[in-house]
C-alpha cells in the first residue's frame, strides 16, 4: 500500500473514533447562542421510548445538536452552500446584494391571516363599544423592500387582512418605511428611523408627536437572529435607542411579572438578544402611566415584538398605553385585566406574525 493511502487508511477511522469520543464525553451545550434556540439533550432510555421510536428520533437531534466543533462545521456548510454551489440562501435565509439577510415568507399564508383577524375580532366583540376607536396596522417584512429574492405579495396581504378586519379603521405604513429601516441581520426595525411611521398612526389616531428625542448608542456591533441562522460571516452593526428626559417620569409595570421596569433594559446588551432592551423584551401585559401626557387619553396596543420599540414614540401623548401580548397572554382572559373602557385600541403586528399566527391565543 503506497504510504499516502496506508495514512489515510489509518487516519480517518482515528478521526471517526475521536470525534464519537468527543460527542459521548463532552459536556452537554444547553443553548445556541447564534441561534438562539435550546439544543436537543440526550434522552432518557425507556423501554417504552425504544418501542415508540421516540428514543432514536430524540438520541438523533441530541447528536446532531451536540456535534463537537458544531459551529465550525455550520460556517462551512453555510459558505460552501452559498460561495461555491451558488445558492442565495442557506437554512432559508437569503443575503442580498445590499448586505441585508432575510428569511424567504412565501406564499402568503390566506388562513393564517383569517385566524389573526378572528382573534381580534374577538376582542372587539368581547370587550370594544361605541366609545372605543379601533385600528389595525400591518407591519411589512423587510422582504417587501428588496429585490431579486422569493417574497409573497404584500399589498395582496394588507389588502387581505384589511378585509377581514372591517370593525377597525386600517392604517397603512408601507410607504412610511424603507429597507434602511431595518437591521441587516435582524427581521426587526430599526427605532430611531421610524418617526414617519409613528407619525402616521398618531396621526390616524388623531394625534401630534413633538418628535423631541435624543439618538443613543446602545451597542455598535449588535448581530440579530439571522446571523446565528444564516451561520454567514456577517459584520455587526450598531443599534441605537431613544431617550427623553421625560421618560423619567414614566411609571412602567411589567404586569406578567409584578415589577417595575424602565423604558429600556440596557442589561439585555450583554444577553443573548439585544433587541430585549426595548421594554424588556415580549412581555405580555406593560402598562406605562405618564403623569405629564399632553392628553388623559389611554391606548391599548395589541402587538408583538415590533411594538416594543415603536411605543415609547406615544408616551407623550397618552396619559396611560398598555401593551398586550396575545402570544402570550389568551384573549379570552383579557377582561381580568384590562379596562377597555374608552381606550383607542391598534393591533399593529408584523407580516411574519400574521403570516405564522397560529401563536395567536
């Protein structure tokens, strides 16, 4: 046997065995940080889970989650995928000529939205009267911005959930944003560029913003959800926040918790999403008092996780602004803890909720 071949004879069953060692005896990861998801443990072995079939189908994630240098091999699926087959996207996540990542949404999910609609509907019909005034608002996907990649008919998709939410007014923001208001690695918006899009639906809601911010750096490279998922060598980018001195005077209650909270949790920096720093995260019921409103008004803001940095632009305006989270937190069970009594109420969700709504409870 010529000696290249006599080495690599030898050599790769060596490297089978230690990489088996190394699955078998290393210390199991609880979590990816990059994507942001908990990693399958080994399961426990019962006779009754080896009839199933349940034990090989949990023992094979555990194993493909638990891969030694797991990472590693993730980046040079992702670039090999992506530099040397040519494909535009990896793990459905697609890079455009801009630097943007975005996840393919398609097609439209018809009866994902008639489901979000019912939900609100049944708010409406449950607790809203004559003296509330109801409003709807579909956030567009990054997707609806960029060119030369799959994405699903977004007029065709606010059109659609405009009909089938005709007890609300609809407030339309697609031409209010661009690409530029948007993270490059993250599915959500950027806060300091939507003063046009709060501006219209304080606007429809019959109210005028003074716009009176200052800009702050939170972080200069923050890196969203798509950079874990994509796997790509991907830059960070910055991620700024809002401030007034008036935000001071706020009191906020985090009511799925019990506690006090400020308008920004600069700790969640450092944590595995940044992005958590606006309002704490997806919490499921915030109510923020402001003593120094320039109205007694009260607003109920039926949301996910883009409403978290697009509300604090409202403070001013509204004496008391309660977020809702019905991810989370059941519609049917709203009464024990909301007064809807004349309350504006706006359900602003994003194209990717409506779209996936079956976390709607």
């Amino acid at each position: 046997m010529p000696p290249m071949k006599k080495r690599l004879f030898w050599a790769l069953p060596i490297l089978y065995i230690a990489l088996t060692l190394a699955c078998w005896l290393h210390t199991p990861n609880a979590e990816s940080l990059s994507e942001r998801r908990k990693l399958a443990q080994m399961p426990k072995l019962t006779w009754s889970g080896i009839q199933s079939g349940s034990f090989a189908s949990n023992f094979e994630s555990c194993t493909q989650d638990q891969f030694p240098l797991r990472e590693t091999f993730r980046r040079g699926k992702a670039l090999f995928s992506t530099k040397i087959l040519g494909r535009r996207d990896n793990n459905r996540i697609y890079e455009s000529g801009e630097g943007f990542l975005a996840k393919l949404e398609y097609p439209m999910n018809e009866a994902s939205v008639d489901y979000a609609a019912s939900r609100f509907r049944t708010v409406y019909d449950r607790y809203l009267a004559g003296s509330n005034r109801v409003y709807v608002s579909l956030i567009p996907d990054k997707t609806a911005y960029l060119d030369g990649i799959p994405k699903l008919d977004h007029t065709a998709f606010a059109e659609r959930l405009r009909e089938q939410t005709p007890f609300a007014n609809f407030i339309d923001l697609s031409d209010t944003l661009t690409l530029n208001s948007f993270y490059k690695t993250d599915t959500h918006w950027r806060q300091e560029t939507l003063g046009k899009t709060a501006e219209a639906l304080a606007a429809a809601m019959g109210k005028h913003l003074s716009m009176e911010y200052e800009t702050k750096l939170g972080t200069a490279d923050f890196l969203g959800v798509y950079a874990g998922q994509s796997a790509l060598p991907v830059a960070g980018e910055p991620l700024y926040y809002l401030w007034n001195d008036a935000f001071n005077g706020l009191e906020i209650q985090d009511r799925e918790n019990n506690r006090t909270i400020g308008v920004y949790d600069l700790s969640a920096l450092n944590g595995r999403d940044p992005y958590e720093m606006y309002l704490s995260g997806s919490l499921s019921l915030i109510t923020v008092k402001n003593p120094n409103a320039s109205s007694t008004d009260k607003l109920i803001i039926f949301r996910d996780s883009f409403g978290s940095s697009i509300a604090p632009y409202f403070f001013e305006s509204y004496a008391e602004v309660t977020l809702v989270d019905i991810r989370y937190l059941p519609v049917e069970r709203l009464g024990k803890f909301l007064d809807f009594t004349d309350s504006d109420v706006l359900f602003l969700y994003s194209t990717l909720v409506l779209n996936n709504s079956e976390t709607l409870k």
